[in-house]
C-alpha cells in the first residue's frame, strides 16, 4: 500500500487535494532522509564494489550514496516506518484545529 493513498484522505476541493499532496510529499521526503542517515553505517560498512582493499575513489562513494538514497526514498514511499503518515495526520489535525479556531471566532 502506498503512504500517499494511505493518509492523502479524502479531501474536499482540488486545492485541497494539490496541498494535501504537497504535505504528504514532504512529509515522506523527510522520512527517506532519516533513514538515509540509518542507512550510511551500512554503506560505509562494505568493502568498495567487493574490493578489499579500500578505495580513495570519489566516484564509489556517489554511487554508493545515491544507492542508498534510493533505498531510503523507496522504504518512505512503500510506508516506511509510519513517520510520515504520523507527521500527516498530526499537521492535518493542527491545521483542522486552527480552521475551526477561525471560524468559532467570526
């Protein structure tokens, strides 16, 4: 199941829907960053491309990185850890709250 259908919901108005995707794709931005950084103990783990000898090329290490990327990014897309379905509802609900704030006050 994929995050964005997960904790998009249903949502009133193109607007609404355009600024609910905009929330749900920063919010799995953010989560494929954190476990990026949980990943890279591991990328800096492995021998360079089965080498044992370690290699001082700059070019493995952006291979390597941006393999990790990936990974980081397909584990937030696939659902990830729940980080960011539980940053959605929580702003989702702020924003709720403070609509109904406004308008309890006109």
């Amino acid at each position: 199941m994929r995050v964005s259908s997960d904790i998009a919901g249903n949502t009133s108005t193109p607007l609404d829907r355009a600024k609910q995707a905009k929330l749900v794709d920063a919010a799995q931005q953010f989560e494929a960053t954190m476990l990026q950084e949980l990943l890279k103990p591991l990328q800096h783990g492995q021998s360079s491309w089965g080498n044992d000898e370690k290699s001082d090329d700059s070019s493995t290490d952006s291979i390597s990185s941006f393999g990790t990327e990936a990974v980081a990014k397909a584990i937030s897309k696939g659902g990830g850890f729940g980080i960011a379905k539980q940053i959605v509802s929580k702003v989702t609900l702020e924003h709720q709250r403070n609509s109904e704030k406004t308008r309890s006050q006109y």
